[in-house]
C-alpha cells in the first residue's frame, strides 16, 4: 500500500502469509490466536533467556556478558557438529561438492566464532578479576562440544575425557567420538572410492589416535592440485578442508590473545598453564598432509 493510498490506515486483508487483518504499515493489526505457535513459543525463548545465572555475589554487572558469549558459542558448536557430520555423509556418498558447500557455512561460523572475541574483550582484566574466583574450577578445558568438534575434525586426545569432570553422558558421548572415523578418514576413504590409491594401512588406521600425516597421501594429493582442472571439485574440498583447519588456529590465536589481556601469566581456572598452555596448541594442524602438499607445488610439479 503506497502512503498516498487513499484507503491507507484502513485494515488490509488483501495480503497472503498469515492471511489475519493489517494495518496501515503493513504490520498484522491483532494478535495470532490463542494456542497458536509463537515465536517465542517456538524458539522457546523464556527458557533460553532463564539460564543465564551469575555466579558472583553481588552479581557483578560484566557476569552477564562472560556467560552469554560462553553460551552462544556453545550453540554455535552444536551447529558445527550438525554441519561436520553431514560433511561426512556427503563424503560417504562421493559428493564433495556438497561436502564443500557444508565446510563453508563451517567457515563462516568459524568467522563468528573469532569476530565475537572482541565483544568480550570489551571487559577490563580488573572487571574480571572481581569474579573470577567464582568460577574455579569451571574452564573451557571442559567444554564437551569443543572437544567433540576437535575429535571430528581429527585432533583425537583421549586424555581430554577425564578433563570433563566427573559427569558420565559427558565421557561417554567423548568416547563415542573418539572411537569414531573423523572428517579426514571419511575423506581418505572417499578417494579411495574415487579411484585416487590411498594407501591400505591407511583406511584401516587406528581412527583412535590423531592422525599425523603420510608423505604417501601428501604425493598424492600433489597430484590432485596439479590436475585441479580435472578435478576441480577434488581440490576445492581440499582448500576447504585447508580453511577449516586456518581458522581454528586463528580461533586459538584470538583466544589466547584474550587470555593474555584478562589473565597475563596467571595459571588457567582449569589447572593448566593458561596462557603458555594455549600458545602451545596454536600451530597444530588438523590436516597435516593439505599443509604439507605446498611443499610441493612448485613450476616443476605443476608445469
Ligand atoms: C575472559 C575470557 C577468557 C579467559 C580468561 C579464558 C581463559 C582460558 C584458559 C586459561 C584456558 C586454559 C585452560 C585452563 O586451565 O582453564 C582456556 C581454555 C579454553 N577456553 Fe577460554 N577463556 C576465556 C574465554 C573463552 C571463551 C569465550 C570461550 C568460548 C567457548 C573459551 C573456550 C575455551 C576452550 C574451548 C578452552 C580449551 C582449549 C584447549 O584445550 O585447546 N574461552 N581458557
């Protein structure tokens, strides 16, 4: 309805959608019936919004902040791991390119994930010092669903399952995971199928342990960039892969720099080193073999 309308400010029942009466502005002018699915019904949002509870006494006002970027990660995780296992059942089916496509929305949380560091950075060290002691011993180290999207991805370390405190679902889920093929597997095991031959003893490795690269597949994935307009769809995954992989350590590397503003030098509430402890873990890599291809890639493989 244009604003010169002349029957502008009467109710509009012309429009589709929900079909109930408008008005002038478009908006609905009554309320959905009672019973009805709502947004906040659906979304279960009075819930979600009761569970932001501070530990501090007197709350201390940035609490609030702290819990609320802990907890949206950890949706953001549950939404990781949907997508990592779909990016394993593509890969099961020899679709990289849907693998590829699911490995993007990954990056693009991973985005989030390190632009949303900031936000809590806003908090002054000696803001968080006045609640800090509360949350012992609480950490990160115990985030089952970081653990689960690490094991996935391939960083296997079943050390980490007692890390999560007594709480048996919690072990067992890990343990579930650490028992199970990760994204690299699956990706070996779709090569195979493709016709690219990856050696025997590495589609039945030990899925237990983290896998830390073989001069064998790195030659042959040499070859996958070389004859990348053959295979495109190969080499895009491959890349992809590559960027899940960079983007974990840049997640690591924000994190840490976090660490270091709020806490310098102080062990972590976890019991670790904090911020030495973090520092150690920025440059592993999930994908030996795709870093280690560009070793490779000169004018005399590529032509
Ligand atoms: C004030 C902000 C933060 C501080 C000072 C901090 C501090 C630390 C420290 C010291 C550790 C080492 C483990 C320990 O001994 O506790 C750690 C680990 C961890 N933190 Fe944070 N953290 C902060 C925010 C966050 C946020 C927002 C997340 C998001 C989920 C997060 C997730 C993790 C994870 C997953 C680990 C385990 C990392 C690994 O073992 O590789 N942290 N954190």
């Amino acid at each position: 309805m244009h604003p010169s309308d002349p029957s502008a400010g009467h109710a509009d029942r012309s429009a589709s959608g929900a079909g109930g009466p408008r008005a002038a502005d478009g908006s609905p002018s009554q309320g959905v019936g009672k019973g009805k699915l709502t947004y906040g019904s659906y979304l279960k949002v009075p819930e979600l919004l009761s569970l932001q509870v501070e530990a501090s006494s007197p709350v201390h006002h940035d609490e609030l902040l702290f819990i609320i970027s802990h907890q949206v990660y950890e949706l953001w995780f549950k939404q990781m791991l949907h997508e990592l296992h779909a990016v394993c059942g593509w890969l099961d089916r020899d679709n990289p390119s849907r693998a590829a496509q699911l490995l993007q929305r990954v990056h693009a949380i991973q985005h989030l994930l390190i632009e949303q560091i900031p936000v809590l950075e806003t908090m002054f060290s000696v803001e968080f010092a006045q609640f800090r002691d509360h949350l012992r011993p609480a950490s990160g180290f115990q985030s089952v669903q970081f653990r689960l999207v690490e094991f996935l991805c391939g960083r296997k370390n079943a050390r980490m399952i007692a890390l999560v405190g007594d709480d048996q679902s919690a072990q067992s889920i890990m343990q579930r995971y650490l028992d199970m093929p990760a994204v690299y597997d699956h990706f070996m095991r779709m090569l195979s199928r493709l016709g690219v031959a990856v050696p025997r003893d590495l589609l039945e490795r030990n899925v237990r342990e983290a896998y830390e690269g073989d001069e064998r597949m790195v030659r042959l994935l040499v070859s996958v960039y070389a004859r990348r307009d053959q295979g495109y769809e190969l080499f895009r995954l491959c890349e992809n892969l590559v960027e899940l992989d960079e983007r974990v350590s840049l997640w690591r590397f924000h994190h840490v720099k976090m660490v270091e503003r709020m806490i310098g030098g102080m062990t972590g509430t976890g019991g670790s080193s904090g911020a030495k402890y973090l520092q150690s873990t920025v440059a592993s890599r999930l994908f030996p073999d795709l870093w280690s291809v560009r070793d490779h890639l000169g004018t005399a493989v590529l032509g």
